[in-house]
C-alpha cells in the first residue's frame, strides 16, 4: 500500500505520532510536513504550498491520503484534483472550534478556523478523532456554527460527518516494560516529587498549577517539583515568577529535549499533574502514567475517558487539597503513589493501536469508506 502522508505542523506530539505511524504500519509512505510553528498561517497556507512546492509528489500514485486536521484538505483536492480519486484519511488531533480562547481575549472566537476544519470534512471519505470528547466537541460546536449562519447552509452537515467518523487515540511508542514502578524507599522528609511536563502555554492552564503549589508552600506541605514540558519562543510570564517562588522546592526546571532524560525524570516523579483546560488527548499524562506516577487530572476534556474517577479532581479549587491529601500521607507512609498503572496506558501503546490503524487504511482503500 503506498500512503501519503501530509503534516503542515509536524512538531510534538503530532511529529511523535507520524513518527509511530510510519514505522509501525508496513506500507510505501511519502510525508510531506512543515515545520510545528505559525499554525494560523499552516492552516490558511499549507494547501497552497504543497501544491506548488510538492506537485511531483502529490500527483505520483497513491492508495491512500492521510492528512491532520491543520492541512485545509478541500483546497488541496481543489488544486491537485488527482487526490479526489483515492481516498483520504483526516485525523484530528484537536479540533479549533473547541479549542480554548485566551483569558486575555475579550473578542468573539475566530471560527475561520474551524470552518476551515469543518469544510474539510467534506473532502475526507473517513475522519478520525483522537477521543470521543474531540469528536463530540467538534460537532457539537459545528452545529452551533452552522445554526448561526444566515442562510444557504447545506443540510445534513453534521449528521453527514459523524456517519464518517470515528475514535482511533494516539499511539505511543513507549518501552512494554518501564521498570522502576515500584514505591521508592528512604528518607521521605522532603516530600514526594510533583512533575508538571506539558507545554508552557495558557492552555495546559499554568496558573492553576501554580496556585495550587503555592497553597502547599504557604501550608507547609513538603514537596519536590520537577517541569520539564516544553516550551516555545514566548512563555506564560507565570513560569518564570513560579520558578523564583518556589526554588526551594525545584529539582529540575526546563525542556528535557532529550527522550531518553525526559522518562528518567518521569521515573523519579510521585505525582504527575493537569491543570489542563484544553485535552483532547493527554499524551503527557499517559507517559507519566506509564512510568509510574500517580496521575492527578481533572474532571473534564479527555481525561474522564482515560483516567478512573478515583485519579481525576472536581474543581481547580480542590487540586490543593487533594495535592496536600497525597503529600502528608506519602510523608507519613500512609500513601502508595508510585505503582504499576500499564493497565491505563496499555491500550493506547504502539502494539495496542497500531493494527488498529492498519485495517483502517485496508478497510478505507478496499471498500472506500
């Protein structure tokens, strides 16, 4: 099977699963990407740039096209009409209609975005979603849009996409076997260790994170801290404000660029923790899962698919609580945090998901659909 492969912000987590994708599925693959930055400008441009930087490629023969949501899919068929012959595969790995807006921000959402996205869906014989809440939320808000349009809006839009859609999650390429998952003994004075290792951005919601480590501080609770999520050029101006507040407490402060660093400091972690506002996945809580951590996540995105109730909390409000619960009782032997918790992150593994995949692509290039 010879698969193309289009990716106009090939970065993270988004780089990760192609990455996984492309070696764990047996097939003739051809990527074309674009580096992970100017997102507005990847989903207004990308179409566009592909067509003429990449006519060779788009126009040699393909069974199968597989494309991220940030690609505007319908331009690109527009304007390589060869690719409207054999299927294509869209795959959300977020969707920008359910996308959280800036606290900061006191206008309406931009929907060109999503519109962009949804319009897409038109041009996909099969959509794929990372989650049910990133399917749900997008043709939730999809409806909503459409019922503000004016007029001269086609009927059976929604209904038409979710007939075409379904849930496949992000396949992670993370050892069977990680070791190190048991309780770790000695002196437990100082605390167990809290690693953040999202990306530095309003999103993953920071300030919730840092409130409510500076409610431990201010209590007394005993804690480590370990943030190692990456950052881009501009950062929450609140990561550099916690960092000078809380430097007693830091183990380790910045981007592990390096994989092999990044589990090592997940196997050293307690506690792993959300804050996030926007999920529609959760990579960076499974992989502190898989290594060991006790994750803590919110009741709300993604994670209420992922995560039992008992390792989610209701409000931002008790995050501290909870947090203090978990420390003082690990301090005094009372709490087990670092356990065996592959039972969680098993079905999202690469061997997992991966032949999941397969017969996907089989199944759409077989039957169209």
């Amino acid at each position: 099977m010879r698969i193309l492969y289009i990716e106009p912000f090939h970065g993270g987590s988004h780089q990760s699963f192609g990455d996984a994708l492309m070696s764990g599925v047996d097939a003739e693959w051809t990527a074309l990407t674009l580096p992970s930055r100017h997102w507005k400008w990847r989903m207004r441009g990308s179409a566009a740039w592909f067509a003429m930087e990449h006519a060779a490629a788009l126009a040699a023969e393909h069974d199968l096209v597989f494309a991220s949501s940030y690609l505007p899919l319908a331009e690109l068929v527009g304007l390589c009409p060869a690719l409207g012959r054999i299927p294509r595969v869209l795959y959300f790995h977020e969707n920008q209609l359910a996308y959280p807006v800036r606290d900061a921000w006191s206008g309406e959402r931009d929907t060109h975005f999503g519109f962009t996205q949804l319009v897409s869906t038109l041009s996909a014989t099969r959509c794929v979603f990372n989650s049910r809440f990133n399917l749900e939320s997008f043709l939730g808000a999809a409806e909503t849009l459409l019922g503000r349009l004016p007029d001269a809006v086609p009927g059976g839009w929604v209904e038409g996409v979710r007939a075409k859609s379904e849930v496949l999650g992000v396949p992670l390429d993370l050892p069977e076997d990680p070791g190190g998952l048991e309780e770790r003994g000695g002196d437990r004075s100082q605390g167990p260790t809290i690693v953040w290792n999202h990306r530095w951005e309003f999103d993953k919601n920071p300030d919730g994170f840092f409130e409510a480590l500076g409610r431990l501080k201010a209590r007394g609770v005993p804690f480590r801290l370990v943030v190692c999520g990456e950052r881009f050029r501009k950062a929450p101006a609140t990561f550099a404000q916690a960092r000078e507040r809380l430097k007693d407490h830091i183990d380790h402060w910045g981007y592990a660029a390096d994989r092999s660093r990044y589990e090592g400091l997940l196997s050293s972690a307690d506690i792993a923790v959300s804050t996030a506002h926007h999920e529609f996945f959760g990579v960076a809580m499974l992989e502190a899962c898989h290594f060991g951590a006790r994750p803590l996540v919110p009741d709300r995105l993604a994670y209420r698919e992922i995560f039992p109730d008992a390792l989610r909390y209701g409000s931002d409000e008790a995050l501290a609580d909870e947090l203090e619960r978990l420390c003082r009782g690990w301090v005094e032997g009372r709490e087990v945090l670092r356990a065996d918790r592959r039972a969680i992150t098993r079905p999202h593994l690469t061997g997992s998901l991966l032949p999941r995949y397969a017969a996907l692509f089989q199944r759409v290039v077989g039957a169209g659909v």
